[in-house]
C-alpha cells in the first residue's frame, strides 16, 4: 500500500548497496499457544546516507527491530544483511556510567579500538566539540541536563566508527525546545558523516523533520503497510506548514491501524 500524495521509495539510485536490508525478516517470542508472533515478513532498506524513521503503534515491533539490526537478537525467520559495516544504538535513556566524567564516558567505546589512554582522550575531546560539549569533559552525569545527556550519547556513538546508526526514541523524553535544538545537531552530523540511521520515534512530526522515509508498521504483528518518501527541502522546521500537511496525513493513516485493531 502506498500513501496517494506522496512517492513510494526511498530515492537512491539502484546500483547503491543497501546500508541494511531485512528480508522477510519474522520474530517469534516463546513457543506454543502462549508464543507471540512481534514482526511478520518484514522486507525493509536503507541506503547508506539515508535517514529512515520508523513509525506506528506502542507494541508494533519498532525496537525490536533495531535488536535484530543491531545483533542483539536473532530473528525466527529471514535474512538481515548490514555489509560488514559498523554499527552504534542510541536508546531513550543515556545509560551513562554515573562514576564516570563525560569524557570517560566516551573513552570507553574508544577502549575496543586498542587506542591508548593519551589518544582516548583526544579522540573523546575532538567528539565532545562535534555534539557541542567541549567544554564539559570533566563533569559527571548529574551535573549535565537531560539534553546533554542525550549528546554524550551521541558522541559515544559516535567514537564507535559506526556507519550505520540506530536510534530507538532517543529524544522522547526530552522538552520541546531542547529536542528542536537535537535535531538540528543529529542533522548536522548525519550529513556530515554520511550515516545511515534507522530512528525510531511515536512523534509524526519528528519523523517527517528528520526523515528522508517515514516507514509505517502495522500494529502487532508488525508489518511495512505504507513507506513515504519525503521530498520537502532541508532544513526543515517542525513547526513549518508543509511538515505538518504530510504529519496530519500520516497521523490519520495510524488512527486506521489503531482503530482497525481496536486499540
């Protein structure tokens, strides 16, 4: 199914190799009459550069997608193929180590690369300038506001080398204004570094901001019901009127799902 007003696809030429693709990916949950079937024959790419979000009901499968991606789990059935490339995840809450500065926070994705204690720091130094934190190596996570948290986790993420990055709400919890301010950060920086990134979000208009697709699951199980390719110039203001005429069209098209399974 594709949405009437805009073009299905994500705008990549064909002879691109795919950042990731799931095909006919399905995850089962338990065994037997109590089993719980969460994705079902999800066939789903992004190409490297390509910033995909991913939308739909509470329960639908969103994260555990990015699981399966990210390796964390393994999927009942189907292929996932990512092409060797590093991966990095972002989750809604930070998870920063609390005994730890900001700096040795970032250090310990740098740890793995063999890097020694006197390149670590440059390295995080050099990160923490990217996301706007340089000057806040030595403060510890209590001291720093959700916002900032969310930015050390980025730079984390970062310092992993990681091609392909995989968000699950990273900023769902934060105010407005200071997600506003997030996402011109992330913007920046995925155009920069050319990343592939797979974010999932419940917010429409954050997806339709962000977004070069916005992909629809079904409610559970989850399937791909509608893939929108979002053709609006950049940069993109979530309040603007073009961003929110697409949001209001795929809002109404989750109130079908939702309503269609009764939730």
């Amino acid at each position: 199914m594709t949405a009437p007003a805009q073009e299905l696809g994500s705008g990549r030429s064909e002879g691109d190799t795919p950042a990731v693709r799931l095909d006919a990916v399905s995850k089962v949950y338990g065994r037997g009459p109590s089993s719980l079937l969460a994705l079902d024959q999800v066939s789903l790419e992004a190409a490297q550069g390509e910033f995909v979000c991913l939308l739909g009901a509470s329960g639908c499968g969103k994260s555990t997608m990015l699981n399966l991606v990210a390796g964390l789990d393994r999927p009942t059935a189907g292929t996932i193929e990512t092409g060797g490339r590093k991966i990095a995840m972002m989750f809604q809450e930070p998870a920063l180590f609390p005994w730890l500065t900001v700096s040795g926070n970032v250090e310990l994705a740098l740890r793995v690369q063999g890097l020694d204690r006197k390149a670590r720091r440059a390295r995080a130094a050099e990160l923490l300038d990217v996301v706007h934190l340089g000057g806040f190596a030595r403060k510890r996570p209590h001291e720093l506001s959700g916002g900032m948290r969310q930015r050390v986790s980025l730079a984390r993420a970062l310092a992993q080398q990681a091609d392909l990055l995989l968000m699950d709400e990273p900023f769902g919890a934060l105010d407005a204004m200071t997600r506003d301010l997030l996402h011109d950060e992330l913007e920046r920086i995925w155009r920069e570094r050319n990343l592939a990134v797979l974010f999932v979000t419940h917010n429409v208009r954050e997806a339709v901001r962000l977004g070069d697709r916005v992909v629809l699951l079904s409610s559970r199980p989850g399937k791909v019901i509608e893939d929108y390719s979002v053709k609006l110039d950049r940069p993109r203001r979530t309040e603007s009127r073009d961003v929110a005429e697409l949001a209001g069209g795929i809002t109404e098209r989750l109130k079908e799902e939702v309503r269609r399974h009764g939730r």
